[in-house]
C-alpha cells in the first residue's frame, strides 16, 4: 500500500470514528449488559424512557418529529426489554435509574428534556428525586404510572394490589393474553388506535424478557414515589388522557399537586396510548414544552 492509499484510509477511518462518536446502538451499563439506544439529531437533547412492556421503540413517530426540529433525541430501551439485554437480576426503579443515569453519563449528555411514559415516567420521577444533576433541565410525564399505581391505606388512586397480583399471576402462566387484555384498554377504546398500530405494539411488548415482564409488574404494584416528588425542582410537563384507565387521570392531579413547577396538559380523546391517539397534539405540546 502507498504512503498516499495508507494516509487516505487513516484519514477516513478516523473520520468515520468522529463521525460515530456518541452514536453508538448499545451501550454498557453493567458488567455484560448492554442498552439499546437510539440516537438521533443534532441540538438539545431530548431523553424518551418506554413503558412496561415496550421498548424505545414506541417513540417512532416522535424521533423524526424532533430530529426535523433541530434537536437530539436519545431513546433509551431499559434492561429487560426490546434489543436490550435480559439478564437474570433485579428489575426495578434503582436499577433502571442508574442505569439511565449511566447512559447520560457515558454520552456526556448536558441540559437535556427527560421524558418518560407510563412506567417509564414514575422511573423518570425516580432518576430526577436521586440524581438530580446538570444533566436534566426539564421533566415530561406522559401518562406517567405515578407517584403510585396501586392503592393504599392513604392513597384511592389506581389498581388494587390484589388486581395487580392477578396480572403477575397471569404473566407467569399465559404472557400473550395478559397482554391481549391490556391491548384492549390502551386506548379510549378498542378502536381508537388502528389495528396495525396496536399489532405493532404488540409485536414490541413480545419482545420484552417474561421475567423482566412479571418483575416490573411487582416494581409498579410496590414502589410509592409520593415523598419522590417534593424533590423535583425543575420544570414539569404532565400529559394525561383523561380516558385513561390503565393510569387513572387522577394520578395527573396527584403529580400535579407534588410537583412544584408543573402543569397539566389534557388529551380529552386518548386514553393510555395519547402519543398514537392524539399524535399531532402530543408532538406539538411537546415541542412546545421543549421551546419555552
């Protein structure tokens, strides 16, 4: 090879190295456990943390959104799910937090918007309460499985643990119909999400590990995040639909009342899915949030 062809291949590998850098698909955490991370676009950073069963996967008609609108979006697919790894271990808020918080760490990434829906959104809650830090201006809940799912002594909002027994239960004996049942309550009703985007769904909730799965319906049925939320101090954007029956749009007012800084935005024709039911509401109030 000629001094010429040697420095040409030298100059593009190094190149194409700068122009990965940041980028990678998967990320290491923990001793052999990699995330799947998508990353796309230039500008301010925007972190999307998934729900229970779904992946990072979920915010595709987010990420193009926000990519066209100069800014960075970083999906994250949290251990147990999606293209993630699926170890034997604990899943549960802890982990998922720092899990997070060592992707945001390992990018360098500063000032960013954490958004989080459904169970994603109570780990969101969870990672700004722990490691509130330069890394995160801005919160957005959508949906969001808190500051608790379940029923309490003190608490009359969401499932019953009982209930929740009964979907753990489930998940260890018939996985596919538990989450046919909660295919059919996603939306405002059973035809408010078209059947390809709820077979799409489905094709990614299949994907997540059983026993990921049935351990984070045990982290949703016990974790309380009430005393959480006195520590967020950042601003707060909390997107509810108000059909929602698989997180209650009384658990909006809740936050609303913990959280300091925060509003409400209502989606009066979505029930749990308002980033596919009301898509274009959902993307414009959140670039808005995103501009203010």
């Amino acid at each position: 090879m000629s001094a010429t062809i040697a420095l040409a291949s030298a100059t593009a590998d190094a190149q194409n190295k700068s122009n990965s850098y940041g980028r990678e698909e998967y990320i290491t955490v923990d001793k052999q456990v990699k995330l799947h991370v998508t990353d796309w676009g230039e500008g301010k950073p925007v972190v999307l943390i998934h729900g229970w069963p779904l992946s990072d996967a979920m915010y595709e008609y987010q990420y193009q959104f926000l990519v066209e609108k100069g800014y960075r979006v970083i999906g994250i697919t949290l251990r147990g799910f999606g293209k993630s790894d699926k170890p034997y271990g604990v899943y549960n808020y802890d982990v998922y937090a720092q899990d997070i918080k060592t992707v945001l760490d390992k990018l360098n990434i500063q000032d960013a918007t954490l958004g989080g829906f459904s169970m994603g959104g109570a780990i969101s809650i969870h990672y700004i309460a722990n490691y509130n830090n330069n890394r995160v201006s801005k919160l957005a809940l959508f949906g969001a499985a808190a500051p608790s799912w379940t029923k309490r002594a003190d608490y009359a909002f969401g499932f019953t643990p009982e209930a929740v027994n009964d979907l753990i239960a489930l998940s260890k004996t018939n996985r596919p119909q538990l989450l046919e049942n909660f295919g059919k309550i996603f939306g405002a009703s059973e035809t408010s999400i078209r059947a390809g985007l709820g077979n799409w769904l489905g094709g990614i909730n299949i994907e997540a590990s059983p026993y990921a799965t049935t351990q984070s319906l045990i982290a949703l049925r016990d974790t309380d995040l009430r005393e959480e939320l006195s520590n967020i101090n950042i601003p707060t954007a909390i997107f509810h639909g108000t059909k929602d029956v698989i997180c209650e749009f009384a658990l909006a007012e809740q936050m609303n009342i913990g959280i300091k800084n925060s509003y409400i935005v209502k989606f009066e024709n979505s029930g749990h899915g308002l980033f596919l039911e009301e898509l274009e509401k959902f993307n414009n109030e959140l670039l808005s949030f995103l501009q203010k």
